[in-house]
C-alpha cells in the first residue's frame, strides 16, 4: 500500500489555488495542520490538505448560496457539479457552436446547437453556469500506477 503524499506549503498552496502566505496563515490559525518531512521542511500530510479542501469548499458552497456570484437561476437540479462563470469566447457555424466559460480558475468547453447559443444570449462577457452532467469521470494521477 502506497503512503499518503506530503505536499510543500508551494505545493499544497498551488493545489488549492491560494498563495504560500495564505497556507502559512491556515497553519498558525490551527485551521490547517503541518509537519515536516525527512528534510526538515514543512509540509502538509495528503488526507490532512483534502480534509482541509473538502471542509473550505462546504463552507464556500454555503456562502454562495448567499452571495452575488451564487448561481443566478436559482432552479433545483440533480446535478451537484455546477460552476459560475463568464463566457469568453463563442465560435459557431450554422448548426453548432463551441462555447468557452471560465470559471474562477477553470475552463469549460462546452458544444452546443448554434440555436441554444443565440437563445441563451451567449456571448464574451455574458454570466453564465455550466452544469455538468457525468456518467464516467476519469481520475489521474501523477507517476501512473505503483
């Protein structure tokens, strides 16, 4: 059996999409635990940062559903992978279109009718949520199998 990884504050702080300030904050707070590894540099232990992860996203989760940026439909769905963002690019032909969305740090691509993409005002600049949808998601990992 594999060991859980340990990240380096840059890492762990890449991987959650924050500064090495604010890892090193979130350790002093106790929010976050560290440790060190064989060389004496501080690190977060692997279940510790997803923990963390998990927990930060409930909390931002909850928070959205009162803030501004929160998905401005407001329609239950079954589909929990929803992500608010703003077009960026549109290119479209007569029958389809290819339909960009960046969200927070996050592409999306999405293909759509040219039809769907006029009736839905999609355009560089406009709101917009991609609601994704899946029957199979793929997992990687770095290093493939061990």
């Amino acid at each position: 059996m594999r060991s859980m990884p340990q990240f380096r504050f840059s890492e762990a702080a890449r991987l959650m999409g924050v500064s090495d300030d604010t890892i090193r904050r979130w350790v002093r707070s106790g929010h976050l635990d560290a440790g060190e590894d064989s060389a004496g540099r501080k690190v977060v232990d692997g279940a510790e940062l997803a923990a963390f992860a998990r927990r930060q996203a409930v909390k931002s989760s909850e928070e959205d559903r009162t803030a501004e940026s929160a998905d401005p439909t407001a329609v239950g769905r079954s589909a929990r992978n929803r992500f608010v963002g703003l077009v960026t690019n549109v290119v479209a032909d007569t029958v389809m279109a290819q339909v960009e969305v960046q969200c927070g740090p996050h592409r999306v691509v999405s293909l759509m009718s040219s039809e769907a993409v006029e009736e839905l005002g999609l355009r560089p600049g406009a709101l917009a949520v991609a609601v994704v949808k899946a029957t199979q998601v793929i997992v990687e990992t770095p290093g493939g199998t061990r």
